[in-house]
C-alpha cells in the first residue's frame, strides 16, 4: 500500500471488521473492542515494516517443480 492510499486501506480493512461483526450478531461494545484490536495489530505490522510497498515483489511463483518440465 503506497503512502497516498493509506488512509483507503486501512479504512476498508476496518469496515471489513466492521461489517463481519454485526453479520455476526456482535454487541456494540465488542465490535469497539476488535476495531481497537485491529488497530494496535496494523500497528504492530507497521513497526516491523514501516514501508512494505518497498518490499521486493515477486511477479510470477517460481516454476522450479520437476514435473513443470513435462
């Protein structure tokens, strides 16, 4: 995810959330406590790896398989 669309993906990873909690039947206050949960575990992910748009991108899977040659 680039730095310009940040703020989209982050906001349809949390009407995702959003959306499976109350299919779910989820009170108010625990759709509240995943979406803070959610947080905190992007959070994390963005600590580890403040840019992963920088990340080396792999186009095609490797095609290394014996059996790929028949």
């Amino acid at each position: 995810m680039n730095k310009s669309n940040w703020k989209v993906g982050l906001r349809a990873k949390l009407e995702h959330l959003v959306d499976d909690c109350v299919e779910a039947g989820a009170r108010q206050q625990d759709v509240f406590d995943a979406i803070i949960k959610e947080i905190g575990n992007l959070r994390a992910a963005l600590e580890r790896d403040p840019d992963p748009a920088d990340d080396e991108v792999i186009e095609e899977p490797s095609n290394d398989w014996p059996a790929a040659d028949k």
